[in-house]
C-alpha cells in the first residue's frame, strides 16, 4: 500500500463545479490525503480498498465521486427505472447510516435535489422507509439487516447497483454481518465498482477484498490528524474511579465530554452516580429505543448533552465536531476498539485529549492494548487519587493476571483532591 502527504487541491481531483462549489461553503480548504489519493481512481471507476483513520474525512472520499458519477449518468439513463438503487453504501450502525446519508446530502445541495439518497436502518419503521423507497433512490445508505428485510418486501432491488461501498468492513464482519453481507451481495450485478474502507484488515476483511474487489487501488492513509491527539493514562485505585472521573469533569469544565463503559447497565449506573455528584449526564447505549437513541446523539452533536457515557456502539465512524475528550472508564476489550474510541476526538485536525482510567485489574490489559496499537504512554496519578501501589512491569510480569495488591479499595480521602496543574496545561 502507498502512502500519501501532499494533498493536492479540490480542483486538480476532477470534481465538478456543483460540488467544488459546496466544499467552498463548508470551508474545506484542501483535501484529506486519502481524498487526494483515491479521488481521482474513484472518479476513474476503479475499485478501491482503504485503511484510513477515523476522522480521516473518508465519508466525501466515496461521497464526493459518486455524486459526480450520478450526475454524469443522469443525462445518459431514463429517468423511470422503478425501484432501483445506482449506489448502495453498507454501512455497521444505524447512527452511521444516518450521519453518512447527512453528509451526502449536505455535499450534494447544488444538485438541487435531483439526486434522491435515503438511509435505511432498524429501530424504526420499515413502513416509512417503504414509502420513502418508492420510485426507487440514486444513492441508499443501509444497515444489512434492514436492507435485506426491505428487498424480500420487495421495496427496493439491487440489480441495477453501480457502486457498492463497505464503509467499516472490519466492523461489519465483527458484528456478524457475514452472511447477511454475502446474501446481499448476490443480489448487486456483477459488474459494479466497490470501494472497501477499514480501519483495521483481519483475515475477513483480507479474504472478502479478495473475492469480491478487481485490481483495486490500494491507499493507506496515516492520518495527519494523530499528532493532534493527546493520549494519557491515570492509575487510580479500585473503587475511586468515579470519583476521580467526576473530579476530572469538575476540575476541568470540559465543553463535552464522552465517556465509553464496557456494558449497558455500566452506563445507567455510572450516570447516576456522576447525577448524584451533580453532573448532568447522559447515556447511548443498544438497548434504548432508536427514537431515544437520535435524541441524545442529536443533543450531543448540538452540544446540548455535556457528558455522554456510552457502549462501543458510539465508537465507530460517529463524527461529533470538536470533541475535546473521551474517556475509557472500562478499557475496551479489544484493542482495535481502543483506536476507534479515541478517534471521536481530535477529529480533522482538532486538538483532542483521550483519557484511559486504570486500576490494578486492568494493568495487564491496558499493556497489551499497548502493545497491539505499538503506542506507550507513561502512567500518571493525579493528585488526590494516588494509588496504594506503584504497578511497575516487573511485577506484571511476575503477576498474571494481577492479584490485588494490599490496601486497595475504597478509602477515605481526607483533604480535597487536587490535580497536578501542569498535567493540563499541555492540554490546554
Ligand atoms: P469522516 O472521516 O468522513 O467522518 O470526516 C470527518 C470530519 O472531517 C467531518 O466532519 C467532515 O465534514 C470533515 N472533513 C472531511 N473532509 C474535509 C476536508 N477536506 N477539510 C476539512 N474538513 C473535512
């Protein structure tokens, strides 16, 4: 895979005026450097697989070009083609859906509506989307699921596909979307242009690129956002976790703040306890109702919720502009997810903190987090919060899994605690 660092401009990619228009108002200066590398291939009708960072900006990659391509064929097609689809985005969540399908109407606003595009997803009526499918749609952004429930009612077909976007493929498969992706990919034609994005390549992701992509263009895309990604890491004794995390919200007043917890009702109850303590928040989380689910990620996209604490369902592929932090309450299990965590902040070249709180148990868990993102951070305390015991690698090593050690556990704190000040000033 090549590696690209000079973005050129929107122009010099081929797009037409309608969209180089749009990028204008939304003050894209220049492209990202997977939109100045795939672009142009994209443009051309080539297949394309690309590992890129969140936040990269790999939405406009597939977006910007498939408008330009529908466009161009509008001309060319009769308008009457019943209830077809020309490109079908696949997509893991519904939240993903519903921002992409946003994104995709926003860039294509100069077309003044001749280019139909819809999201498609569960937790809602299928009814809707029905009657919204009709006369079939130029762009349709769906969760597998959904779009499988919706083609054996007959709404849509996917016979006349011409691009088939998987956007989060490692994601798709690890949720368990295998068979579901490969019923539906019998149902696209046979010739068709397919742009696969990941963040990370498992042996699926590998053995479907295989199968289903021609000759595509490779790119992978370090993203030049990383430097502006603060990560750091707090030990903190078992049991104090809540209170140092509530102290971290208070001492420092962050505008948002989102904060991943590693089940449901972790949620619940780490929101109540930070409502106790006085701190509005909010949760996000699989098991609240979808019309829920868009009215605390809509208010936590506008601002209006400060603290969101959420599952793993929030880690992928949601774009909240200008988060200034995220939180690993509860590490995540996999390392992969720790990566796209953090990526919620510092998104597009915003400055962004990523905060992992750690006890003893998670010592070990949090090294091989480490170890598998090739990233090291020194272990910090803040003051107020120290631990009974400095877990250095030697003793990891010599104790696994961790025992716990002496002491631990809730205490009594005498006086206030109070943050190392200069912990922050780099972050500032
Ligand atoms: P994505 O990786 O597609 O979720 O995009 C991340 C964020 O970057 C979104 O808020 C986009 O609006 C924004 N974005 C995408 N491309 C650019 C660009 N060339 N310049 C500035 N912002 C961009």
């Amino acid at each position: 895979m090549s590696t690209v660092t000079t973005p050129a401009n929107f122009t010099e990619l081929g797009l037409i005026t309608p969209l180089l228009a749009r990028l204008t108002e939304l003050e894209y200066q220049q492209p990202t450097p997977i939109q100045a590398q795939a672009i142009p291939s994209v443009l051309a009708g080539r297949d394309l697989i690309a590992g890129a960072n969140t936040g990269s900006g790999k939405t406009a990659t597939f977006a910007l070009p498939i408008l330009q391509q529908i466009h161009e064929q509008a001309d060319k097609t009769p308008s009457s083609k019943g209830n077809y689809v020309t490109a079908l985005i696949l997509v893991p969540t519904r939240e993903l859906a519903k921002q992409v399908a946003d994104s995709i109407k926003s860039y294509a606003v100069h077309f003044n509506g001749a280019i139909k595009t819809l999201a498609v997803f569960g937790g809602v009526s299928a009814n809707t989307q029905m009657l919204a499918l009709r006369g079939g749609t130029d762009i349709l952004v769906a969760t597998p699921g959904r779009l499988l429930d919706l083609i054996s009612s007959n709404a849509i077909k996917l016979d006349k596909v011409k691009t088939l976007v998987l956007d989060e493929a490692d994601r798709m498969l690890s949720l368990g979307f295998t068979e579901e992706l490969s019923a539906l990919l019998a149902l696209t034609p046979k010739q068709k242009q397919i742009l696969l994005f990941s963040a990370t390549f498992p042996e699926q992701v590998k053995s479907l690129t295989q199968e289903l992509l021609n000759n595509p263009v490779e790119i992978q895309v370090q993203s030049s956002d990383a430097s502006t990604l603060v990560q750091r890491v707090f030990t903190v004794n078992k049991g104090e976790k809540t209170a140092l995390l509530a102290h971290l919200i208070q001492l420092h007043q962050w505008r948002q703040a989102l904060i991943f917890v590693n089940a449901k009702n972790n949620c619940e109850h780490l929101a109540e306890k930070l409502i106790k303590r006085g701190i509005r928040a909010e949760v996000f989380h699989g098991d609240k109702g979808q019309s829920e689910r868009t009215r605390v990620l809509d208010g936590f996209k506008a601002g209006e919720i400060e603290v969101l604490i959420a599952t793993d369902i929030a880690a992928r592929g949601l774009d909240i502009e200008k988060l200034p932090v995220v939180i690993n309450f509860n590490l995540p299990r996999s390392p992969s997810d720790y990566m796209h965590r953090i990526g919620r902040s510092g998104r597009a070249g915003e400055v962004g903190l990523a905060l992992s709180l750690i006890d003893y148990e998670d010592y070990h868990h949090f090294k091989v987090i480490e170890k598998k993102n090739k990233i090291r951070l020194e272990r910090e305390q803040v003051e107020g919060f120290e631990v009974d015991e400095i877990i250095t690698d030697a003793i990891l090593a010599a104790n696994k899994p961790m025992a716990k050690p002496e002491g631990s556990g809730k205490k009594k704190r005498k006086k206030k605690p109070q943050v190392n000040a200069d912990i922050w000033l780099k972050n500032s």
